[in-house]
C-alpha cells in the first residue's frame, strides 16, 4: 500500500469517527481531536518496508494505537467511546490495554466507567 493510498484511508477512518462523534450532539469532543490527530500523525510517517505500514495488513494495528491513545489521555475515556472509535460491536479493555502495553486503572462514578491507562 503506498504512502498516499494510506493517508486516504486513515482520512476515511477519522472523517468516520468524526461522523459518529458529531451524530453523539457533543462539540467537537475529544474523541474527535484525539482521532484526528491520530490520522495526521500515521499520515506523515514514511510507509514500512513491506508497504503496508501496519505490519500485518488488516487495519487491527491502527485502531490498537487509537485505543491506546485514548487510553492515554489525561481524562481516559469510557468504553462507549473505545466502541466508537473502533467500530467494534464489542471490546474487552483489559484485553486491548495489555496488547497495547498500557497499565490499566479504572474509575466508576455512578454507571460510568472510565479507564486510564499508563505504559507498563
């Protein structure tokens, strides 16, 4: 895949997470400057040896990283907004915090869970 045909799809992907974040009626959240700012960073790096950039050509590397990042932010994020990003029907967070490296800690305030994670 080259460089170019890469930067589309990660546009595809962010203008899709920014469709369903808007669809959400929150102002551009942070879920969508987090996505964004995920597809401009994959946009500018030069493509892998093997020219699919992911190292295994399914797309399940990128949206590991978006988890990842939004693991990682200062506020954590919830469940509802990992499934959001992903497109995924479902998720184990524990799961994905462990393949990402990260350190997991959770925090329940009322029903809400938010998760936070930390390199391990």
């Amino acid at each position: 895949m080259t460089t170019k045909s890469k930067a589309a799809k990660l546009a595809a992907q962010a203008a899709k997470i920014t469709a369903k974040a808007k669809a959400a009626a929150k102002p551009e959240s942070k879920l969508v400057k987090v996505a964004k700012a995920m597809a401009a960073k994959s946009a500018m790096k030069p493509a892998k040896a093997n020219g699919n950039g992911n190292g295994n050509g399914n797309g399940k590397e990128n949206k590991r990283q978006i988890c990842a990042a939004l693991l990682t932010r200062p506020a954590g994020c919830t469940g509802r907004e990992l499934l959001d990003a992903t497109g995924w029907p479902a998720i184990s967070v524990p799961a994905t915090a462990k393949a990402s490296g990260l350190k997991l800690r959770k925090e329940k305030v009322g029903k809400v869970t938010t998760y936070y994670g930390t390199p391990a």
